[in-house]
C-alpha cells in the first residue's frame, strides 16, 4: 500500500472547477431563461424548504436542507432547483475527478471526467433537482474516499467515508447499494482479514451512526413513514413484470449513456481520419493497461456492481424498477473507456474536450428550446410553460377581493399547483399539502385555520384525477368559492380549471395581534 499523502491543489485542479462551474453556469442560466417553473421534484423540495425537519414523508431530509440552506442565501427563485441540480451534478464530477488522480494523469482522468460528463444525469437530468441527483455528490464523494481509505489507511479518511456516507443515507435510502459494492469489493480482495481496514470500518460505522442518529430517532417516532413509501414504489406486479421493467431500466440507462458513446464514436473518428501521435505506451496499447491490477479491479467492481445487483434483486423479488433510480450508478463508467482508448494524452484530451464541449452545448441549447419556445409554441401541457406566476396573481387578486388587508399565508393544495401559487406570492407563503398535517409538518393547521387558507385544486393539472378527500372536506368548510380559468400557454394549449374557496381568518388567529379580519357569516 502507498503511504499517506496529501496532494496539493494545482494547475489541472483550477482548470477543471473552472470547466465544472461553467458546465453548472451554462445548464442553470439556459432552464432560468427557458423555464417558467421548475420540474414536479424541484417544486416539491422547494415546497419542503419552508422548514428543518428530521425527515419527510417521502424521503429524508438532506436535499430539502440543501435547498433551504440556497433559499436563505437567494430567497425562493422558481430556478434554484435548476441551480442545486448542476451543483449536485458539478461536485459529483468533481469527486469522479479526485478519485482519478488517484491512479491516473490528470490529463488522462479529466477525459474520463469530460465524457461522463455528457451523460444525461449529468446534463439533461442533472438541472433535475429530485433526490436522484441529489445524491450524486455523496456517492461519488464515499467512493473516492473508500478508495483512499483502504489504499491509505488514514483514520481521518475512514471516519469522513462514515460521515460522508451517513449524509448519502439521508439523501435516499438507496445509498446502500453502493455499499454493497463496496463490501463485494473488500469481500473479493480479502480485505476483511486485515485488522487495520477492520478498525477503519469500525470507526466509519460510529461516524456514520453518530450522524444518522437524529434521523433514525424521527424515523422510529413516525412509524418509519419514508420506507412504507418506499415500499409502495417497489410493488411490482411479479416476476413477469420485472422482467420488463429490467428490460426497459436496461433500454432506459443505454439511451441516457448514449451522449457518452457519441462522444467516444466521435473521438475515434477524428483519430481514424486525421491520427495523433502515439503516447509512451506505445502503438496499440489501451489506457487501462497502465493501471494497476487492484486499480483495474476497484473500477469494475465498484462501477459495475450497483446495476448488476439491481437488476438481479429486481428480478429475482419481482420488484418494480423505474429509469431513474440508476442515476448514481454509472459515475465510474467514463474510466470503463479507458479500454477503448489509446494514443497521445495531450491530442486525445484537447479532441475529447472539443467533442465533449460541443455535445453539451447542443444538448443544453437544444432542450432549453424545446422546453421552453417549443413547448409553448406547440400548446403541450409541459410542466417548463407552466403559467404559475399568472395563476398565483389570479389567485392573490381573488383573496384581496374578498379579504382586504388580510395576508395570504397558506395555500392548501397539492404540491404543485400549491407551490407554484406560494412560491409567486411571497417568501412567507406555505403550501398545506392536499390538506394533509402528515404531509406538512412546517404547519400548525389548527392555527392556519384561525388564519385563514386558500384551497385551490385542479383536475386539468392533475390530468384528470381526483383532488384529495381532505382538500375537498377543507374546501366545504370555505365562506367563499368559485372557479376561474388560465390557458396552459399558448391559444391552443389546456385551458385550467382553477377550482378555489377561501376558508376566512377567525378573531382567534394569533398571528394578527388582535387586528384581526373578522370571518363572515356563512
């Protein structure tokens, strides 16, 4: 094992945060321009963001921290889960590129660094904010320091692979997956008979429990909400059914690496037409072939095992098994081309960079457009075009209507439409999701009710489904109702149907300091 060393920042390092914080700029800037609301999971986490909780109903708590750490500092833009997304997406990069100075040239790790890169988790998905990509950060981070925990054997690095590992854990469950990589990796190469990884994973554990534990206490208060979740999302339908499912994750993850493949076909025809100069490895001879045999290892065992493992227990339980949840799983996929590449360090990377620089602008350009210009133009009931500032004008103007001088501060509905009213009305605005106090856990609903509550629900974005039963009961309570209408963007997309009711502030509403709207007589 190599000693212990602490590699100063340097040229390559300054050169490639530049890259990534452009790659961040160009996606963010691009969806702020195009996009007139965030995706459904942008908007739910900003709707998440109004508080610090242990945990949610859904999943646990870090991306919701994340974001509410960004909305202290630039307030709640409809763009910031745009912005969180390449962040997340943008130090993920920033980890794989560590992990490559590990083993390799700095030249030689940011081609792989530039060709993932071009995968749609990292470009097209990666301005997604959902805890998908939330999680890519920690788990390219708890790779690299796995990876230097063993070859090393630091105890500092152990206890931050814990900690580390830990924050992965509350960002989805699912970070158990690539432990399990891990372990397969140690299992394969005996590292369980050395007593010092031993103490190392004996430290690790106490780290990540000592950060898990607050979690884990909440998890134990709520019945374990999150996993009876997350149970629900696996339901399959047998083993039939996972079988399809596999085969349409497989059809799924191949077209989102597909960029990658582009840009690798891309590269070789360049050096088929006009070849570089072969590197000091000589004629013939893949990049991978200079790693050593534990590095070549390390790479396939960790970068393959996530998937595989998957799609065997998927199949096997007869699970369901959705495109998304393979986000995390490919991180180590750009070094996998180092098999297929060769030559010149310097030539192949200026021609990878200009193949890689070229696919990203065009995928950024290309679905802003569409997103945006083309989606409006076409009358799509697309989530980009939603007209969420006019709808929460519509909406506020209807309220002072009836409530001069009262503050709206609760919106009930669910979390996208409700969101998309709050996040135009004002910082101090929250949505009480779908009527529900489980699901909204920032609100005391008794005394949003003293206070007043607009309930606002649609089946037109809800494409065609019910509302829930308890914003209807809540919207039985209201002193006033009514239905107004928004045209989804253009003349000839879905006309809304805003179904609203305001339930009126009481002379008790505490929030008031006694000048308080009196409610009206029903």
């Amino acid at each position: 094992m190599n000693a212990y060393t602490s590699r100063p920042f340097d040229r390559g390092d300054a050169l490639m945060a530049l890259a990534l914080a452009g790659l961040a700029a160009v996606w963010t800037v691009l969806m702020a321009l195009s996009h007139s609301a965030p995706d459904l999971d942008g908007m739910e986490e900003l709707v998440w963001a109004v508080s610090l909780e242990w945990g949610y109903i859904k999943h646990p708590p870090l991306p919701s921290w994340m974001l509410y750490g960004l909305t202290q500092l630039l307030g709640r833009p409809l763009w910031l889960p745009f912005l969180a997304g390449m962040i997340s997406s943008a130090t993920a990069l920033w980890f794989i590129w560590l992990l490559g100075r590990e083993f390799t040239t700095a030249g030689k790790a940011a081609v792989a660094v530039l060709l993932v890169s071009t995968t749609l988790y990292f470009s097209v998905r990666g301005n997604l904010y959902n805890h998908d990509t939330a999680q890519l950060w920690s788990i390219a981070a708890v790779t690299w320091l796995f990876y230097r925990a063993l070859r090393h054997q630091a105890r500092g690095t152990w206890i931050w692979l814990g900690a580390i590992a830990a924050l992965s854990t509350l960002t989805k469950y699912s970070a158990v997956i690539q432990f399990t990589a891990f372990f397969c990796f140690m299992l394969r190469h005996g590292s369980f008979r050395d007593r010092r990884n031993l103490e190392g994973l004996g430290l690790a554990l106490l780290a990540f429990f000592a950060v898990m534990l607050p979690h884990l206490w909440w998890l134990a208060g709520t019945d374990f909400a999150p996993f009876r979740y997350a149970g629900g999302s696996l339901d399959g339908g047998g083993r039939l059914e996972a079988l399809k499912d596999a085969a349409s994750f497989v059809g799924t993850q191949l077209a989102r690496l597909s960029p990658m493949l582009a840009a690798w076909l891309a590269w070789r025809w360049w050096e088929r037409r006009r070849p570089a100069a072969a590197g000091d490895a000589g004629p013939g001879r893949p990049w991978a072939a200079e790693l050593t045999s534990w590095d070549r290892s390390f790479l396939l065992w960790v970068g393959l095992t996530p998937c595989l493992a998957t799609l065997l227990v998927s199949t096997l339980l007869g699970t369901r098994l959705v495109g998304a949840w393979g986000t995390t799983f490919f991180i180590l996929w750009g070094y996998f081309l180092f098999w297929c590449i060769q030559g010149q360090e310097r030539e192949t990377l200026r021609r990878i960079a200009i193949v890689v620089l070229a696919i990203q602008l065009a995928m950024a350009v290309g679905y802003a457009f569409a997103r945006g210009p083309l989606a409006w133009m076409s009358g799509r009931a697309a989530r980009s075009t939603f007209p969420g500032a006019e709808i929460s004008a519509t909406m506020n103007d209807i309220w002072s209507r009836h409530l001069p001088g009262a503050p709206l501060r609760v919106v009930a509905s669910d979390t996208w439409l409700g969101g998309n009213i709050a996040l135009n009305s004002g910082k101090d605005v929250q949505v009480f999701i779908d009527a529900r106090p489980e699901e909204s856990p920032w609100l005391d609903a008794g005394r949003a009710l003293q206070c007043g509550i607009l309930v606002v629900y649609s089946r037109v974005t809800r494409r065609g489904a019910e509302p829930a039963p308890e914003l209807l009961a809540l919207a039985g309570k209201a002193q006033w109702s009514g239905v107004a209408e928004q045209r989804w963007s253009s003349a000839g997309s879905p006309l809304i149907d805003l179904n609203w009711a305001i339930v009126a502030p009481t002379a008790d509403c505490p929030l008031n300091g006694g000048d308080t709207h009196p409610a009206p007589a029903p």
